[in-house]
C-alpha cells in the first residue's frame, strides 16, 4: 500500500522530537546526579565536590570552546549568574547553594551575593529546613566577606531560626559567626550570649579546638564589658589548651598583656606576656599595636632609647590610625625628654593630624532596628494562621509606615553625617596647607590659607547639632545647653585655636574663646552670656589682645 509522501516530514519531525527529548532527559539526570555526588562529598571532601561543580560547567559549557582561560572564566560567570536559564529551579538552587558552600569551605572569598540569594528566594524563611538554614547561612557568610557587616548580621539571625535541630553542626557555626559580627560591632552583651550559646553546643563538647576559639572569643567580649577577672581566666584557659591553634594561643598572650597593663598597671607581668607574643611574630614582624604596646612599657620602665626604637618600629609596621597617632604622641613625649625640640615639635603636629582624622560611625542602632524587625517577622509568621484578613493587612500597612519611617530617618542621618564629614575633610586638607605653609616659611600665603582654615572651622561648627543655640539662639541657654554649646566650639576650632596658642602663648582660654565667637559674628550680649562676664570686660579685652596677638591673626577674628 502506496503511503502518502507529505507524511514523511512529519514522522522525521517527531523523530527528531524524540532523540531530543530523551538526550534532554539523559542530560537533565546526568546534571542532578552530579548535583547529589557533589552534596554528599561536601563534609567529607569540599576540595573535590567543588572539582564536580566545576565539571558540571564545564559540560554544559563546553568549555573546550573557549581556549583563552580569560574567555573560560567570563562564561563560568555567565553561568552561575544565569542558572535559572539551564535547569529546573530546585536544581539551580541546589546548585547555588552547592557551590557557595564548596568556595567556602575551600577559602575562595566571596564576591557576589547572586549565588546565594538564589538559593534563599527558592528555599525561603517558612519552613524549617537544613536547605533554608544552610542558604541564609551561606548568605551571612557571603555578606560578612563582603564586608556587610549589616546584612550579615540578619542573614545570621534568620539562619538560627531555619535549623530544624539545633544540635547541628551548621547552626552552631551560625552562633559563632553572628557573635563575631556582635563583637566587631561593639554589641558586646549580644556578642557573649551568642559565644555562650556556642560554648555549651555539641561540637564544643566533642573537639577541645572549638573550645579554645570560643574560650578566646568569649574573653575578648568579657574584656571589653570590664569583667577583667573572667578574661584573664578564659585567656589562661586558651593558653592551656593543648589543642588551641599556635596563633590563637599567642593572640592570648597579647590580649592578656593588654589586660595586666591598661586594666591592672602590672608592667613587669604585662611585659612577659607581651615578650612571648613577640617571640612568635619575631619582633621586627609583629603587629604595630603589640609594638606600641611594647614602647609604652618601656617608657613606663625609664629605658628611653628602648621606647624611642619600638615606637619608630610601630609606626613602621602599622597601618592602623589610632597606633600610628599614639606612636606619633609617645615620641613627642621620648623626643621632649630626650631634649630634641625640633623631633619633638613635628610629632606633636602628626599626632594632632591624626587625632583630627579619628571618626568613629556608631552602627549600633542600626544593628538593633535590623534585630527588631526580625523579631517582628518571625512572630508575624506564628501568628499569621490565627489572625484574620483584616488584622492581616492592617500589619502590613504597619509595616510599611515604620519602614518609610525609618528609611526617612535613615535618608536623613546620612545626609546630615555627610556633610559633617565633607567638612572635616575641608579641615583637614586646611590643616595640611597651613603645615605647608609654616614649613615652606610663606608668611602672604599662610595669612590665606588662616582665613581658609578659619572658614572651615566655622563651617564643621554649623554642621553641630548646638550651632542653632548660637545662630537663631533662644531667649536663654540652660546650662546644659551652655556647655554642649562651648564643648562643641571647643571640638570645631581647637586647630585654628593651637594655630593661635602658637604663635602667641600669652593669650588664654577664654580670650581665645572670645576671638572665636567674634569670628561667628556674635553679639556682644551673646559673648557675655557664654563666657560669664560683663560687656564692659569684653571691651577691655579687646584692646588687650592686640597687644598679644601678631597683628594678622588679630584682624583675622577682630577686624
């Protein structure tokens, strides 16, 4: 029986559809194969789960199509960022996870949150899982390589809550890593709950090692709260512990030297800590701090020349602002008793540069609205099933207000520290000029770069929170207000104030503080009032001080 000839395309078409489908399916089960040969070699051989992750790109990839390793690289990346485009989303987000965890635990740092937050958005926060928990976990961690301490913090947080069994190892490993976050952060009450917390799970309880890390941990939160007693102990028990990694126990031997010197003045035991510390990072190695630390007792024993060595060494192997400006004080005061006024003069002028430069940003509130809306979260998720649609949705119009609300505020208080700190940088390069200046002997150039200095002092005044006590100034100031008022003076022009102590010492404290309020304009009824005097002793002291000062700086604050 003859067939007809259209038929023929058609049977091929549905060949070929066949062939396809089944090298598909064949491939599909080829690819989640390898996904759960990677999964189980996880805990025992991270090294070569990630050789597997790495082959199922590559066979997909064929990566013998790209020969230049550059080229290799880029469509790696172009794949992990795209994974969703290849495979099932269950599989992609295994995947993701997968490999986050193998770059890990094999200390490739972590560059991109796209990876895991795929496998959050799949696994989600509802449902307690080793999936869920393991995602946010690798999240926090991703974040905290990132250097988000923030993000980390809530990504840790959400982690402790997903675990299905808190004996596991994961959720233990989220403890310490939160408590880390805690400690670098400052919050160091939540800090030690979270050491705690690790000290007593089960995988302290089987391996001394993990003990002596939250042991060490704990005392540095212990320290920092002022129980000075239970650091010293926990150090010791550091020390002691045969199966505490070399670097921890001498980083107890230098926070212990820490303790005996700043906290307990013992100098001579401060001083056996801090040489055995010193012995495993050979002395001309070590830390800046630690040398600092060094020169400090040094100084303290009267060995001068000693202190004068460690304290040049600090500066040398130090990169930290606050080492090197307590270096650069230490050798103003060794340089001052050693009769070198020359030394002693340009490191009084670095310590005073680097003590400008010092700015700390208090993360604290910001950190405790990110614990308070996660404690709002889960127990919205508690109570979600009793509560009626309409107490629903009046929650999530909550929700949103406090976060317009807050992120207002945050708009706001970013706004207002930016300006501060463009006007301390405004300062600081002044600062550097007028340096220049002295040094390079410019008398016309230095009476600019004064009024220069001048104005942006007066501009970090006005970015003050009291500067609207001075400039639209209420019918009276409290004495409170009074002396936040003179603090914050005292805090904005105390260079151009050094600047004037220099050049001329007969002229004092309030005399300077009267030439800085006629600078901002001030009435004499105000300068009165903030200085407790009278206007007729203003006047007076007026025409004194163009006896005291060099006649530019006079007609700088007075003309």
């Amino acid at each position: 029986m003859n067939r007809p000839r259209h038929l023929y395309p058609i049977v091929l078409f549905l060949l070929l559809l066949l062939t396809a489908s089944v090298t598909s399916c064949r491939r599909d089960a080829a690819f989640h194969d390898a996904l759960l040969r990677a999964e189980a070699l996880m805990e025992t051989d991270p090294q070569q789960a990630r050789a597997v992750l790495a082959e199922i790109e590559d066979s997909i990839l064929k990566i013998e199509d790209y020969p230049a390793e550059e080229a290799g690289q880029k469509a790696r990346k172009n794949f992990q960022s795209s994974i969703f485009n290849f495979q099932s989303k269950s599989e992609a987000a295994l995947y993701a996870l997968l490999r986050t965890q193998a770059d890990y635990k094999c200390r490739v740092r972590l560059t991109s949150d796209s990876l895991p937050l795929i496998a959050t958005n799949y696994y989600g926060t509802k449902r307690k899982t080793q999936h869920a928990a393991l995602a946010q976990y690798y999240l926090g961690c991703t974040y905290k390589d990132m250097r988000r301490d923030l993000d980390a913090i809530d990504a840790l947080l959400r982690a402790t809550t997903l675990f299905p069994d808190t004996t596991n190892k994961y959720y233990a490993y989220s403890l310490f890593e939160l408590g880390k976050e805690y400690l670098k952060n400052h919050m160091n009450e939540n800090a030690i709950a979270a050491f705690k917390r690790y000290r007593v799970s089960n995988i302290c309880n089987s391996d001394s090692l993990n003990i002596s890390y939250a042991d060490y941990y704990l005392g540095e939160s212990a320290m920092y709260i002022g129980d000075d007693l239970l650091a010293d102990s926990l150090y010791k028990c550091v020390i002691q512990n045969t199966k505490t990694q070399e670097s921890v126990r001498y980083d107890s031997y230098y926070e212990l030297a820490k303790l005996y010197y700043y906290h307990w003045h013992d100098s001579k035991k401060a001083a056996t800590f801090l040489d055995d510390y010193l012995v495993f990072f050979d002395n001309e190695k070590g830390k800046g701090a630690s040398l600092l630390l060094k020169a400090e007792i040094l100084f303290e024993q009267k060995d001068l020349y000693s202190a004068l060595t460690f304290y040049k060494k600090a500066l040398e192997n130090s990169n930290d602002l606050y080492t090197n400006c307590m270096a650069n004080k230490g050798l103003a005061n060794v340089m001052s008793l050693l009769n070198k006024p020359d030394s002693t003069q340009y490191c009084i002028n670095q310590y005073t540069l680097l003590l400008d430069s010092i700015y700390s940003i208090n993360k604290q509130m910001e950190i405790t609205e990110i614990q308070d809306k996660h404690i709002v979260e889960v127990h919205d998720q508690q109570l979600k099933a009793r509560h009626a649609r309409f107490m629903f949705w009046m929650g999530i119009l909550a929700v949103v207000l406090l976060s317009g609300t807050a992120i207002t505020f945050l708009l706001i208080d970013r706004k207002r520290k930016k300006r501060y700190l463009q006007a301390q940088e405004e300062l600081r390069q002044a600062n550097v000029e007028v340096l220049r200046a002295q040094v390079d002997e410019q008398p016309a150039d230095l009476d600019a770069l004064y009024r220069k200095k001048l104005a942006a002092c007066q501009n970090l005044f006005r970015r003050t929170p009291s500067a609207r006590l001075l400039l639209v100034p209420p019918a009276s100031l409290t004495a409170a207000q009074r002396q936040t008022l003179m603090d914050d003076l005292t805090r904005s022009f105390v260079d151009i104030m050094l600047d004037v102590k220099n050049a001329s010492n007969a002229v004092n404290d309030q005399e300077l503080m009267y030439c800085i309020l006629s600078s901002l304009q001030c009435s004499t009824a105000q300068m009165a009032e903030l200085l407790n005097t009278t206007e007729s002793t203003l006047r007076s002291r007026k025409a004194r001080l163009k006896e005291k000062m060099p006649d530019n700086l006079h007609s700088l604050f007075l003309s």
